[in-house]
C-alpha cells in the first residue's frame, strides 16, 4: 500500500471517532507528504486598525496595519502588523432618528459614517498583495499597538508555553475583559494608558462643538471582510502531522472562533441554529494538529432572555455540538464529530458582555453611569440659585450665569450655553432640568442593552465532554 493508510475507528463512549484517511507522495527520506491549499477565503474579516486619523473625506488614502494574524490551515499567511492601503470610497448620512437626537443634545454637525476599501496588503517580505474587499466602518474600539506588544512581553516573561491552551484562553479574555471596560467607561482608560492623549483630548472638545469635523481616530480598529480569496498556493504537509487531524479535542481545550450567522437576545429564539468556524488552528499538547483553521461548527440557542426596561440587559446562550473539519486532499474526515463547546469570552464592540461559568453572555454596565444623572441633579440645583435682584456684570437679571451656563450645558451641551448666557435665567434651569430628565431616563429607566454577535464577531470557547455525555 504505497502511499495510503486505511483510517482508524475509535469508539470513545457514545461518539465514534474517525482518524483520516492519509494519502499523499512519499519523499527520499520515507515521510510521506501531504498536498494542502493555502488560501484566505473569501467572507474572512481582516482584523486591522489605521495607524493615523482619517478623516471623513472621498479620496483620503488611509493606512493600517494586521492586529491580528491571518491563518490558513495549520499556520500563518499574513502576520500581524503588515501594513494594509486603502481610501475613503463612501460617505453615508447617519438615520434621521440619529440626526434628530444629536441635535436635541445640541449637535447640528450633519452627521455621516464613512466607509473604507482596504485595496493592498504589503507582506513584511516587501511583496504586495492585492485585496479585494468590502467597504467597511470603523469599530467602536481602539486598538492599542503598544500595550500589546507590552502584554506578549509580560507574556512570554511569565510563561513558559505561550502556546498553551490556557496561555491563549487567558490571553483572549483578558484582551476582552480591557475592552469591555475602556468601553464601560467611554473611554478614559484610553486617555490614561492608551496612545495619543492628545488626539483623545482633542476629539473629545471638537465633539461638544454645535458644528465640528469628523475623522477616525487613529487605531481605530476595521474589519475588512474579503470579497474574493488571496491565494497563496500549495504546501506539502508531512502526513504524520495529520495523525489526529478530526479527533475529539481534549476536555477544557481553548479555541477561537468567528461567527458566520448572526444571533441577538431580541429576535434569536431558543433552538435557532448557529455557525462559526476556526480561526486558528486548534494543535494537541504534543503539537498535533487537530482541528485546522477553516473547521465548521454548528449547534443551536439553548437560552435567551430580551432586554427589559430599568437597564436589565438581555442574555443569550448557545453551544456548538458539532465539529467539521474541512476536506484536505489526501485527509478526510468520513463523518462530522459530536463534540460539545461552551462560550468562555466574547468580543462585542457596541457594550460590554459577562459570560458566566455556563457559557451565558449578559449584557453588562458599569455602576458608574449612575454618577451621570448625580451631577446632572446638582447643575439642576445649581441653576435654580437665583438671588432676586442680583445684577451680573453685565447689567442683565440673570443673577446666576454660572448656573445657567451650567444647566444649558447639561440640556444642549455647547449649544445650551450660549443660548443661556443671553436668555433669561429660567431658561438656563429648563435646560438644566431638561439635562436631568433624560439623564436619568437614559441611564435609569430606560431598556437595557441586548447581547448581539453580528457576522465575524470573534468569540473564546472551551470544548468540554462529548454531547452525547450529557
């Protein structure tokens, strides 16, 4: 049998496992190799983020650079930090609901989102390569070059197998658990330890402007999502390395995954199936290879729960229970494996996510919010203070500009103030009190936020016992 070995069944439990079967040229020195296809397919997001600000204007070249890694197969195609071109292509005005609650708020700025094709990624080799991707909008996250360079440092300082499953699940909650809380907090740990305070700063007083310009700041994070695939050839494999190509994976083994549908708290119903597949490939203790990138996974929504008003965030729970590892030529897999795998962290850009030891991502908000409607409550105090009779520096009967300034601020931000400043001293308490009322609708009353994974949202799970065990 030159060049083909039978596959080999093995019945663990309920679940019958299948070794592939393995074909492939045999070499001078008696390993046998293994044609594989390296290829980024298309629908893969490249995870990038622009190293300079961009602003909101057709035409504007725009450089980024790989946050993270591409894979194909067992190993890496594009490695993080190559440099990717692109421009501004679309600028689409914002939904006029959106319009009409940024001016309510004092922002007269005709708002839009624009959009960028990323065209070429530059290979650290110096080799170009041509994208053809779909226009994408920036993120609600920034990404912080440094400090993860400073993390993998700290990293490889304290462990010894940085490659370990539990090196790289640690690592994924951790950068999760970060952005969750910059995002909970609007921000601040970016200005305190993130790049360009400056930049910061200066977005944060442009945005109070009745009318200022609008730009991605710089590391703001994209995903361009391929719309055909880059191709990269073959490579020969050596086939002793597929031996446990489509195994069970062993118990509390980490794994990343990007979702291919979308499932939400608000319309997802219990047993609605859900799709994602490897994004890394998931390697043994002893560096077999078990389940390439590009592997499927299915299961199905086990639990759900909306949003309800007074801030209850929805919650959502799902499990894949179904593993199939892509056709290779020369390895196969003759039947889908039945292995069980639970949520251990989550990637969400529009809020922050808790995700309890049974897999449940609850959508999450820091208590500080409740400082909001607080200060909001004393600048109502304080432009009511007004002494009758009290003339202003400027002969008028506000006896309060202060106060007032204070209150058209809260109510209209910038906008609120001017006109305060000049009106009436009861008009600068209504915008105070107005400020009051919608801060604590907002951060009170109002429904809370609903646990979303959009297409491409990239997950952590931990595979556990077999589903036929449970």
């Amino acid at each position: 049998m030159s060049g083909r070995s039978l596959g080999r069944g093995i019945c663990t439990g309920s679940v019958l496992l299948l070794t592939p079967l393995v074909s492939g040229q045999q070499t001078q020195t008696g390993v046998r190799n293994v044609p594989v296809h390296l290829e980024v397919a298309a629908g893969t997001p490249l995870r990038l983020y622009i190293t300079k600000r961009a602003s909101y204007r057709l035409g504007d070249p725009v450089e980024a650079r790989l946050a993270e890694p591409a894979w194909s197969f067992d190993r890496i195609v594009i490695p993080a930090g190559a440099v990717v071109k692109g421009e501004v292509t679309e600028l689409d005005p914002e939904p006029k609901l959106l319009r009409a609650m940024a001016m309510i708020r004092g922002d007269f700025t005709p708002l839009k989102t624009a959009k960028i094709s990323f065209t070429k990624v530059i290979l650290p080799s110096g080799k170009s390569l041509e994208l053809d991707a779909e226009p994408s909008t920036g993120l609600d996250s920034i990404y912080d070059p440094t400090q993860a360079a400073k993390n993998n440092k700290k990293k490889r300082a304290t462990t010894r197998d940085p490659n370990s499953r539990s090196s790289k699940l640690f690592a994924f909650a951790k950068q999760q658990a970060e952005g969750q809380a910059n995002t909970r907090t609007r921000g601040m740990i970016g200005l305190v330890r993130g790049p360009n305070r400056r930049e910061w700063l200066e977005s944060l007083l442009w945005s109070k402007l009745p009318y200022h310009p609008q730009w991605y700041r710089s590391g703001t994070r994209f995903d361009a999502v391929l719309e055909k695939p880059i191709d990269f050839g073959m490579a020969s494999v050596p086939a002793t390395s597929l031996e446990e190509i489509g195994t069970q994976p062993a118990l509390n083994s980490p794994a990343t995954v990007r979702f291919l549908t979308t499932v939400n708290s608000e319309n997802s119903e219990i047993g609605e199936p859900v799709t994602g597949e490897l994004s890394q490939p998931l390697f043994s203790a002893g560096h077999q290879l078990i389940l390439p990138q590009g592997t499927l996974l299915t299961g199905k929504v086990t639990m759900v729960r909306r949003a309800r008003m007074f801030h209850r965030g929805g919650q959502l729970r799902f499990a894949f229970d179904n593993v199939q590892v892509p056709s290779v030529a020369g390895a196969e897999v003759a039947r889908n494996e039945r292995a069980r795998a639970e949520l251990t962290a989550a990637e969400e850009s529009h809020g922050a996510l808790k995700v309890d030891s049974e897999g449940t991502a609850k959508a999450a908000e820091s208590k500080t919010r409740f400082l909001r409607p607080v200060i909001a409550g004393l600048i109502a105090a304080k432009s009511m203070d007004n002494d009758a009779g009290k003339q202003t520096a400027s002969s008028t009967t506000n006896g309060n500009p202060v106060g007032s300034s204070l209150g058209g601020f809260s109510g209209f931000g910038l906008f609120g103030t001017v006109v305060s400043r000049v009106a009436p001293a009861e008009v600068g308490s209504a915008f105070g009190f107005y400020g009051l009322g919608w801060s604590v609708f907002s951060t009170v009353i109002s429904r809370g936020k609903e646990v979303a994974f959009p297409k491409n949202a990239a997950i952590a799970i931990r595979f556990g016992a077999p589903a036929g065990r449970r």
